[in-house]
C-alpha cells in the first residue's frame, strides 16, 4: 500500500515539475502574456496532482484532469499540445478504467470523450482545418480511447484473478470444514464402537467365566479385544491431531433433542419439536447423526434468521428415519446460508446412504430435510 502510494505521488510530482517547466519556459503553453498570473501558476496544480489519488478516488482525480486541460484551453483559447498536457491526461484516464469501478470507468470514458471534444475545438491548428492537423488529434483522440480500453483490460484480468483467488480460498475452507467434520464423526463412532465392543468383550468374558461353551466364547473374546484394540490404533490419532483427549461419553441421540431445543429456545429462537415413532432399536450412530443434523440446522436459523420460529419433526419408521426443519424467516435466506454446515449434513447422511435437500422456501425462510436409512438387521 505505502509503495503504491509513493509511487503514485511521484506520478503526481513529476507530472507537475514537467507542466511548470514548460509553462516557465514556453511562452505558447499557458499563454503567460494573455493569460492570467494565478492560472499560469495554478495550471500544474490542478492538472497534475490529482494523480497522488489516482487509485483512491481515480474518476474525481480523472475529473479534475480534464477541468484543468479543458480550463486552460478554454481560458486562454488555445489548446496546449505537448507531453505537459498528454502526460496527465494518459495516466488519468488508464487510472480510471482499471482502478475504478465499471459505472466510474464508463463515466470516465464519457467525461473523456466530451473534455477531449472540447480541447480539440479551441486547439487553433484543429479550427484551421489542416488536414494534417486533423489526423493528429485524430490519433491522439483515438490514443486516449485505447488506453482507456488496456485500462479496462487491466481491470478485468486483475478481477478474475482475485475471483480465482476466492474460490481456490472457498474450496481450501470447503475441504478443511469436510476433514473436519469427518473427523468429528470419526470420533464420536470411534466413542460407539468402543463402547460396544467393550460390552461384548465383558459379557464374552463372564459368560466363559461362568462355564458356558468356554471355547467359542474364548475366541469372540480374543476377536473383540483384537478389533478394539485396531480400531483405538486406526483412530486414536484423531483425538491426537484435534487435541481432544476427553474420556469416552455417552453421545447424544434423539432423546436428547428435547433439551437441545431447550437450549435453543433459552437463546431466543421459538422451537417446536415433535418426534414420531420408536427409536430404542435404533443403531446409536443413527441417532446421533439425527441429533447433529437438527442441532446444526438449529444453529443456523438461530444465527441467519433472528426471531424467526423454527419447526422440528423427527418421524422414525421402520425402513427410515426422515428429519425436517423449517423456519419462517422475514425473505428467503441466500444459497450457502448456512456455511459449512451443509457439508456436514451431507456427510452424515451420506454414511448411512440417506438423501438431503436443504434451500429457502417459497414464501420465505429455509427448510432442511434429510432421510437416513435403518440398515437391516
């Protein structure tokens, strides 16, 4: 920022020491006998040093360009020709396509086109109708316009650039809230898994205790130990690499969802839940994906929709178990709303080989539906 700034202040600087020179030296620029002393004095001022905001402010710096061409033009009825005066005005106009906007590059290109017009018709070579001299501000003319064009150019390459950027930018975060969100659902199945597999090494382990079958018992024994202890091995790294060292807990599941929304509703956000359906039989990986769901979506609306109501309804059948959450937000929430939160979604749904369909809806606020599968027993 501070070497774009120096260097637009040595434009500025050096554009002024050039046009007081030549109106020092030159009794044609400036018409220092018919003019007057403060405009011969002030001319480099105003034509040059609004370059120094060529960037910040580039159409009012192109603006102030033109008035002082035009004014000296105007002022002493003839037009001054020489690089003082094309210096300034290639610079502001390149400046004003590619550091301004489109709707300030446009406009810098009309003030172009009419301040130009009026500088060629008080230049006494071009009213004289020389043919030569009409080719040459002719050039000159079309010059300007080809700057102002590699200015857009400029403009437009360093614009793609920069949406290139945010989208490599938006695809790193994307892929940095997936690994994440696996890895969460890594570790609470890996706190699943664990606890079930334990309940199976210590019900093997009494039974044969007791006496019953002690052989087949022995090996579903030595089997679960060994995948308990492999699977601790796999994905114990998990919890190294996110510095999570809790001990293993209970997940929660869809009995829990009602002090979720609880919570929710003590944050603000009016929540009803309803939950149809039994699901003790449910694999606990289940149901904690349904928890997850309705928890990220929740956070959601609380974050993106204010007051809005939201609505909960969990409906466990025998082949599945579908979630939908609505809220009644004041205008149809942007796609992507939610964040990173989708890519979850869609994470857990996919492990049981559900479907989700999140988006705003018609009459205003966003809805979220997903179908988890019950894999057969």
């Amino acid at each position: 920022m501070r070497r774009a700034l120096a260097l637009d202040w040595s434009i500025a600087l050096l554009g002024a020491t050039l046009t007081e020179w030549v109106v020092v030296i030159s009794p044609d620029v400036g018409n220092p006998v018919a003019g007057p002393r403060w405009l011969i004095v002030s001319w480099p001022l105003l034509l040059d040093l609004p370059l120094a905001w060529r960037r910040r402010a580039p159409l009012v710096s192109f603006l102030l360009v033109l008035a002082g061409i035009d004014l000296q033009a105007l002022w002493t009825a003839n037009s001054a020709e020489g690089l003082e005066v094309l210096f300034p005005l290639a610079v502001g106009t390149y400046s004003v396509a590619a550091y301004g906007s489109r709707r300030q590059g446009l406009a810098g290109l009309v003030a172009l086109i009419a301040g130009y017009a009026i500088f060629a018709a008080e230049d006494h070579n071009v009213r004289s109708g020389d043919s030569g001299q009409l080719w040459s501000a002719a050039f000159f003319g079309v010059a300007a316009l080809a700057i102002w064009f590699a200015g857009v150019w400029v403009r437009s390459r360093r614009e793609a650039g920069e949406l290139a950027g945010r989208a490599a930018e938006l695809e790193r975060e994307t892929a940095s809230a997936l690994a994440d969100e696996r890895a969460r659902m890594a570790r609470e199945l890996h706190d699943i898994v664990s606890h079930n597999l334990s309940v199976v090494i210590l019900q093997a382990a009494g039974a044969r205790a007791s006496g019953a079958n002690p052989s087949t018992l022995e090996k579903i024994e030595r089997s679960g130990r060994e995948a308990l202890v492999e699977m601790r091995r796999l994905l114990g790294v998990l919890r190294e690499d996110s510095g999570d060292h809790a001990e293993l807990a209970p997940q929660p599941g869809i009995a829990q969802l009602e002090l979720l929304a609880e919570t929710v509703r003590a944050a603000g956000l009016t929540v009803e839940l309803d939950v149809d359906g039994a699901y003790d039989a449910l694999p606990s990986a289940l149901e904690l994906s349904v928890y997850r769901i309705v928890q990220e979506a929740l956070t959601n609306t609380l974050k993106h929709a204010g007051t809005a109501r939201a609505q909960v309804r969990v409906r466990c059948h025998d082949d599945a178990v579908t979630v939908d959450v609505v809220d009644d937000g004041a205008a149809s929430s942007p796609p992507g709303r939610a964040g990173h939160g989708l890519v979850g979604m869609h994470e857990r749904v996919a492990l049981f080989g559900g479907s989700l369909q999140a988006g705003p809806r018609p009459k205003g606020g966003w809805a979220v539906h997903a179908r988890l599968p019950v894999a057969a027993p």
